[in-house]
C-alpha cells in the first residue's frame, strides 16, 4: 500500500481493476518519455563530449527506477527477480539516488564552483552525504529487509536528509537568480513544477492534505517536465553556442582575409624599399666606379697605389651594403640559427657601423620552440624598430630585452631619443610592419613615447 496512491473512490476490486487499466498506461508512457530522454541525453554526451549531458543522462535513469518502484504494481511487466529485488528498497532510496546526480547536473549547468564557491561546497558535500547513505541503506535493504527495524530506522534518516538537501537545493537556486546568474533562472523555471509538487508532499504529509494531484504522481510529472525543459534548454544553448562559433569563425576568417592582405603590402612596399636601396646605394656607388675605372682606362696611364686601395675600397663599399641587403631579405642561417645568437650578432654590427650609439641587447629565452616563421618575424620586428630609432630618434642609447615567461615571448625595445606623435607619426613602413607582424603572430604591442624616449613592449604567444 505505501507504493500506491490509492483514490478515494476504489471501493471494490472491479474499481481497482478500471483505475489500475487507465494507470497502468500511463505508466507506461511515462516510461517511454523517460528511455526516450536517457538515450537523447547520452546521445548528446557522445556528440559533443560535455559531462553535464552524462551526468543528466544519469539522472533520467534514476528517474526510471524511481518509476519502476513507485508503480510496482505492475508485476506483470517485470520479471520475476526484478520485481522481489525492488521490493527490498522505498521509493525515497531512488529519490536519493536522483539527487545525486540532480545535484551535479545543477553545480555543472550553473558552474557553481566558479560563480558560487561557498554554495557549491555545502552542495558538495550533501551530495557525498547522500552517496554513503545510498550505499549504506542498500546493503541494509539487500541483507536484512526494507521491514526489518534497523532498515526501516535508516529509511527515516534517508527521508530527513532528502528533505534537507531538497530545500538547501531549492534555497540555492533561488539564491542564484536572485544574484542574476541565468542558467539559475533557467534551472528554476525547468524545476518549479517538481517545486510545488514537493510542497504539495510536504503538506500531505503534515496535514493529509493536496492540492493537486496528475496521474501517475505530482513527483513524477514534476521530474518529466523539468526533465523536458532543462533538455530544451541544453539543445536552445547548442544551437546558440554553434551560431556563436560560426559567427566568430565568419570574423576570424575576414581578420585572418585582412591580415594576409595587409602582409602582402607590407612585403610590397618592403620590395619597394629594398629596390630603392639598391638603385640609390648599390647602384649609384657602382655607376660612379663604372665612371671612375672609365676615365683610368681611357687615360692610359700606369695605375697608382692609391688608386687602386681606392677602387678596393669603394667595392668593399658596394659588397658590405650588397651583404647587408641580403640579410633584410633573410637573415644569415635564418632556418638554423636561434632566434639570441642571430640577434647578439645584429647587435654587434649595429655597434659596429654607428659608434656614436651604446646598444645593449639582454636575453634569456631558454625553453622557447620557436618556429622558422617566429623567428623571422621576431628578428624583423626588434631590427626594423632599431632601425627606426636610429634614423629618426636622435637617440645615443637603444637597449633591447627578449625573454621567454608563461609561453610567451616578451620584448622590449626602448631608446633615449626625442619620441613621436603615436597618432601622426606611426604610418612609416617600419612601424606599420612591426604592428602587422605582431598581429600577425597572434600577439599585443603597447607603446609609450615622449621627449625623453620610447618604449615598445610586444608579448608573442608560443605555442
């Protein structure tokens, strides 16, 4: 009789008989709604790998054995050693299972232990109260019997703590619409008919007395559509994310679209650069040596010393400003070097052909893969900043500074000179090529100038 909800007008075994045929099918649908969303809810777990699908998957099953138990009047429909086996538990030990993983469905979908720490602990630890409890009252039920003293006591201590937990549930819910978090308010909407329904049980069972009642259970249609909802909200929120994950997909692929637009005029206007070089420096120092050897020829005199230390001179000239092209174009064992050593001896030519500027250079990047293309864009980033400080910063120091901290590369680049206008003055090719290369590599350059200097400081994501 306690697994029952009897009617007050099944007087007489034919009304039984009625009340149990319409009963008994809906039952049965309810069962089916129920495999129905177990399966769905594991089917989206194996699609898209989130644990709050699994664990809500979990918690359906329970719901089923809840069921199964709750109208085991139906002993036609189980077999035999199902139906003495579920005699040997209350209905309030399947509750208590749902609630395990009722709670971990709620702390998952709400991300309690991020936004709510303190509630998520009182939480954790009901539910691993009520996992030792389950244990224990099912090995009560199993070896001794839901009648026996011992069980039927424990069954009370089981039925205080699903209480307790049942309102420390339904306080943090409300708790957490309250502080505004929506998968809250959308966890409160799926579960407010199971809400009323237990209230509903509550005031049964103090005053023998409901308010409502829907065949087969308030408990039961309560758990179907807050079973239902929180489904429908699952797959609302997919949908939504996917739209999202397209849309930025769509905003990458137009920024990706922009970048390799912008690189391709920055190698443009490099090439530009680069020819230019070679037509006034290259070109120019060997027209005049083209001269210059003419008119010795076509004198016919015997060539001098100095004459010819001259014309040495002027083709170590044109070889050093030939080499130095070539390393703008790639730098010297690019694909072999490390990115320090390539670098230290930049900085050592840099000392080299302007003495008038101290230049140190600091670093310490051990740990750091970087790839051909990382370090190409690294070493054109510090040397076209250099540059720019000593064509146009009237500076007497350039310090550099690279390192490798937290998978990132950090440099810093800063001089002593008179500074810049950041608004007007950073449209020069050296500078929009540093900034295209950083966006390019993923990373962020923050820049500050005034008339005592400039500082760059560019982070560089390491994957």
């Amino acid at each position: 009789a306690n697994q029952i909800y009897f009617l007050s007008d099944v007087t007489t075994v034919e009304d039984m008989l009625f009340w149990e045929q319409n009963y008994a099918m809906t039952v049965g649908q309810f069962l089916g709604y129920f495999g129905f969303m177990f399966l769905f809810n594991i089917f989206l777990f194996f699609i898209l790998k989130q644990e709050v699908h699994l664990w809500h998957g979990f918690y359906v099953f329970s719901i089923i054995l809840f069921t199964l138990n709750e109208n085991i009047v139906d002993v036609l429909l189980l077999p035999k050693w199902l139906y003495h086996f579920l005699l040997n538990f209350p209905k309030m030990f399947w509750l208590l299972v749902s609630m395990i993983f009722c709670i971990k469905v709620f702390q998952l979908f709400t991300d309690q232990k991020r936004n709510f720490p303190r509630l998520y602990k009182v939480l954790f630890f009901c539910r691993n109260l009520i996992i030792v409890t389950v244990v224990i009252q099912f090995l009560l039920c199993v070896f001794l019997n839901v009648q026996d003293t011992i069980a039927y006591e424990f069954s009370i201590f089981s039925d205080s703590l699903l209480l307790v937990v049942s309102i420390l549930i339904f306080v943090s819910i409300i708790y957490q619409t309250i502080r505004r978090d929506k998968n809250s308010l959308y966890f409160l909407v799926a579960s407010l008919f199971i809400l009323i329904a237990f209230i509903n049980y509550m005031l049964d069972a103090i005053w023998q007395m409901q308010f409502f009642y829907f065949q087969p259970g308030n408990i039961l249609v309560g758990m179907m559509v807050e079973v239902s909802l929180l489904t429908a909200i699952f797959i609302v929120i997919i949908v939504k994310q996917s739209r999202e994950n397209r849309k930025q997909f769509e905003v990458k692929s137009i920024e990706n679209q922009k970048l390799s637009k912008m690189m391709l005029n920055l190698q443009e206007e490099e090439r530009k650069e680069i020819a230019q070089e070679i037509h006034d420096g290259v070109g120019s120092h060997l027209s005049g040596l083209k001269l210059y050897m003419q008119n010795i020829f076509e004198s016919k005199k015997p060539i001098e010393e100095d004459v010819k230390s001259d014309i040495l001179g002027q083709m170590k000239n044109i070889y050093e400003d030939l080499r130095n092209i070539s390393h703008q174009l790639m730098p010297a064992f690019i694909e072999d070097s490390k990115i320090n050593d390539l670098l230290t001896n930049k900085f050592e030519q840099y000392q080299r052909q302007f003495p008038n500027i101290r230049f140190g250079f600091q670093e310490n990047i051990e740990g750091a893969k970087l790839s051909q293309t990382e370090r190409l864009h690294t070493y054109r980033m510090i040397t076209a900043l250099v540059d720019n400080a000593i064509k146009h910063s009237e500076c007497t120091e350039i310090n550099c500074q690279i390192y490798y901290e937290d998978k990132h590369l950090e440099i810093t680049v800063e001089d002593n000179g008179i500074g810049f206008n950041l608004d007007s003055d950073f449209s020069g090719i050296g500078l929009r090529s540093v900034k295209s290369r950083v966006n390019y590599l993923k990373g962020n350059i923050n820049i500050e100038s005034n008339k005592d200097g400039s500082i760059f400081i560019i982070s560089i994501p390491i994957n």
